[in-house]
C-alpha cells in the first residue's frame, strides 16, 4: 500500500526567513516608509493642527462639563 502517503511524509514545507530576518526587514521597511514615503506637515501645519486639536479638546470638555453640572443639579433636586 504505497500510496502518496509515504511520499508526503518525505517531502518538508520550505519553511522561509526565520523570525530574525523577518522582523529586520519590517524595521527596514518602516523605516522607508516613515522617512521617505510619507509627507510631514510642515512647522506651521503642525502649530496650526495642535491649536485646532486644543480648542477641539476644550470645547468637548465644556460640553462635558455642562452635562455633568446639569444631570448633577437634576439628580440632586430629585
């Protein structure tokens, strides 16, 4: 009985790069990715983008707050 059974156990998976070399070659890659493939904003879009995300940030909180301060008030009478 010599079927493709006995061939199968004789032939091995090539099993590739090891895990070294396969994680140099993802910090390689990134490495190109970040440095040369991606645009950075310049100073003033960076300034500029911190500012919006500050005055975003503070209006949330005030949102917040205020919702807090109104339940609290609400909860409190109840």
């Amino acid at each position: 009985m010599a079927n493709g059974s006995t061939t199968a156990k004789t032939m091995q998976k090539s099993k590739g790069p090891g895990l070294l070399s396969r994680f140099g070659r993802f910090i390689r890659e990134s490495y190109v990715e970040t440095t040369q493939k991606s645009a950075w904003p310049s100073w003033k879009e960076l300034r500029q983008f911190v500012i919006v995300v500050i005055f975003a940030i503070l209006v949330v909180a005030i949102w917040i707050g205020a919702i807090d301060y109104v339940l609290a008030f609400i909860t409190a009478r109840l």
